[in-house]
C-alpha cells in the first residue's frame, strides 16, 4: 500500500468546489421555490381580476353575477366566430358616457360593460355583420362616432356591409382624426342617397 500526500493547495480546491457545488444546489432549489411561487400568484391575480368569456353579446346581457371592476372577453357580438368579439371592464357608473349599446352595453343590475379600446376600432364590435343583405348602417355609424372622439384607427373586416347613408365627423384634436382601413370592403347602398359615405375631415389617410 502506497500513500501519496496530497498538496494543501489541491484540498482547498476540493473544498472550494464541494461549497461551491453545494451552493449551487441550494440556489437552483430556491429559484425552484421562486418560481412555484411566482406561478402561484400569477393564478391567484388571474382569479382576483376576475375574468369572463361569453359567446356573445346577448349572452353578457342576461348573466347576473357579474360585479364591477371585473373583465369580460366575448367570442363573437352575435355569434362566437363571427368576428365581433371584444373585450369589455364592467363598470357601475358611466359618467358623461351614453350607453349605446355597442361600446357601452347594459349588463343586469345596474351594470354596464364598457368597451376596452386598444389602438384601433373593429366595427363589428359595434354589431355590423357584412352579409350584405342587413342594414348595418346603425351599427357602422355608432364606430365611426366613437372612433372620431378618440381619434382611433377604425378597421372594416372585408366584407359587403348595406348601408343608407353613414357621416364620419373627425372633428377630434389629438391623435389621427381620420384613418380608416377598409381592407377591399363593400358599402353598398340599400336607399336612392345620392351620398352614402360621408367624410367631414381636414386630415383623411
């Protein structure tokens, strides 16, 4: 049996590394930790905010646990699918705002559901449908009255949307007061007006 001594030098580096490996271990254990924790609240604050999905807007308006400050996604305004899915805050008080009932829906005891905006304005968020054949007139002019008081890009889906006759007011000061994508969309005229899409702007893109 033959004994070597070992160099002082190379038992710290032992030494070092066993710490080190050992510190190693214990820092993956808490970043373990951290992360079961992080997902823990990200679960908690989903459900505290409280949000719900509805196939439609009809369905939104006959549910009776909703509460404000809670958030509503809906699949579709008619039907899921539809294109006309938005999302909506649930407020109790809609200050100066008018409900008309398509960016401010009543909601059963005495709710509303308010619109979230983002950068631009679906109009069948708004109820148009684009099959050509119902009159979405109502339906359009109620996105072109909320996208000129906030200057906000309004996108029509392509589709043939029947129309009598819509007036866009871009009459704001901030933001674009006049942007309209209409992605090869159709208005097509379902009266004799010699006018059917009117435009009121100094600043058209």
């Amino acid at each position: 049996l033959i004994l070597h001594k070992v160099p002082s030098g190379t038992l710290t580096e032992i030494r070092d590394a066993v710490e080190s490996a050992h510190q190693s271990s214990e820092n993956a254990q808490q970043s373990a930790e951290d992360a079961l924790e992080a997902a823990q609240n990200a679960n908690a604050n989903a459900q505290s905010i409280n949000i719900r999905t509805f196939p439609n807007v009809e369905g939104m308006k006959q549910s009776n646990n909703l509460k404000a400050g809670g958030l509503i996604k809906t699949q579709g305004f008619y039907t899921a699918g539809d294109g006309g899915g938005a999302d909506y805050v649930i407020v109790d008080d809609i200050g100066e705002d008018e409900v008309d009932e398509a960016s401010i829906i009543s909601l059963q005891n005495e709710l509303y559901a308010k619109l979230l905006i983002k950068d631009y304005i679906n109009i069948k968020w708004f109820g148009a449908k684009g099959d050509g054949e119902t009159d979405d007139t109502e339906a359009i002019q109620k996105s072109f009255n909320l996208a000129s008081k906030y200057g906000t890009k309004l996108i029509f889906p392509k589709a043939v949307y029947s129309v009598s006759k819509v007036t866009y007011n871009a009459t704001v000061e901030t933001g674009n007061p006049a942007n309209i994508e209409f992605n090869f969309a159709t208005l097509r005229a379902n009266t004799a007006n010699a006018n059917v899409f009117e435009v009121n702007s100094a600043n058209f893109e």
